[in-house]
C-alpha cells in the first residue's frame, strides 16, 4: 500500500499569501497518478489537480499541481476567503487507492 | 453532468450488515469506474473499493472480505454491502465516479452511525 504523508498538518495564512503544501508518497506514484481534491465544512471533496498538474473543470488558475515520483505540491497562489478548507492528495497509481491525512489552511 | 447520489439506513445495529445505494444521473453506466469511500467524523478518507462497468471489481484488503459493491445498470445504481459493522464503521459514507480509478464525480454523502 502507498502511504501519503502530507505537509503541514495545519497552515495558517491571510487571504492575498501564497500556500504551499506537501504530499510525500512511500513509494513511485506511476504516471503521476497524484490528484488534490479540497473539502470544506459540511460538503463532498471537490478534485482540483489531477496527474499531478493538471486542473480540473472549473478550478481557477491560482490552484496549480507540480511534482513526480514521490514528491507533491500543492500551490495556492494567493488565497481567497474560499480557499481555507482542508486539502487531501490522493494516488490511483496502485491498488487500495490511498489518500493523505489532510492539511487544513486555516486564518491567520 | 452526472450526479450521484446515496441512500440507505442512517443507523445499524453492531454486527448487523450495512447497505447502501448509489443513484446516478446523467450517465448510462455503460463505462466508468464506480467508487464508495468514507470519511469517518473529523478524520481522513478511505477507498474502499470499486466496481466496473462489466462487473469487476477491486477491494481494500483493510476491510478483509467484509465488504460486496454490486451494480444494477438497468436501475442506474450500484451499491455497498458492508458486513459485521462495528462503531469504527460509524463515517460519512461517499459514492463517486471517475473515468479511470480517479474519483472525479461525487456525491453529497450519507452518514451511517453503527449503534444499539
């Protein structure tokens, strides 16, 4: 099973910064096959990066994926009052699918 | 756009089998993955398996056989039987649906309490 470890826990920002997070994968994820997906309160997870880097329908250009192999990033570039939620990588590379523990961007 | 969503008790009794469904709109069924996760109160997600279009399907070993996703294309549904549930199986329960393994449409979601 690929164990995701994700970087930090819990980031504290003011809207206009820029967020940077961290997944790290135990072994070779395969074709990149890294996706984020963000959850607020109350709802489902929506998918923003898929492949590593590539955005999702509708996801707005500051979201932005980079990484390979076993080292992830997440972008914010500058964060909107919608954008603090909590933030989960996930591996379709190998079976079980795996996701990380979640950073939550919270306000500064 | 398909849209998914879950159904099913919201309370089941420790031991006893948990069984949801999955409604889709907006797809045939006839392609695709289909997927259950569940998150339970204030954790993580976990994947716990998927069923193909022709009726494959792939489990998460964690949950160690406990667990059946059946698919009913005449009806547009597919759905989760999880047996012998225990209070850890007490989560918001997920149906999704992606082109590949990729879990890239979900549903809102249902919540299954495991209590007597």
């Amino acid at each position: 099973e690929i164990v995701l470890t994700q970087s930090p826990g819990t980031l504290s920002l003011s809207p206009g910064e820029r967020a940077t997070l961290s997944c790290r994968a135990s072994q070779d994820v395969t074709k990149n096959s890294l996706a984020w997906f963000q959850q607020r309160p109350g709802q489902a997870p929506r998918l923003l990066i898929y492949d590593a880097t590539n955005r999702a329908t509708d996801v707005p250009g500051r979201f932005s994926g980079s990484g390979s192999g076993t080292d992830f990033t997440l972008s914010i570039s500058r964060l909107e009052p919608e954008d603090f939620a909590v933030y989960y990588c996930q591996q379709s590379s190998h079976s079980p699918l795996t996701f990380g523990g979640g950073t939550r961007v919270e306000i500064k | 756009q398909v849209q998914l969503r879950e159904s099913g008790p919201g309370l089941v009794k420790p031991s006893e089998t948990l069984s949801l469904t999955c409604t889709v709109s907006g797809d045939s069924m006839t392609s695709d993955y289909w997927s259950w996760i569940r998150q339970p109160p204030g954790k993580g997600l976990e994947w716990l398996g998927l069923i193909y279009y022709n009726g494959n399907t792939n489990y998460n070993p964690s949950l160690k056989s406990r667990v059946i996703i059946s698919l009913d294309t005449s009806k547009n549904q597919f759905s989760l039987r999880l047996r012998s549930v225990t209070a850890a199986d007490t989560a918001m329960y997920f149906c999704t649906r992606g082109s590949g393994w990729l879990p890239d449409n979900w549903g809102q979601g249902t919540l299954v309490t495991v209590s007597s």
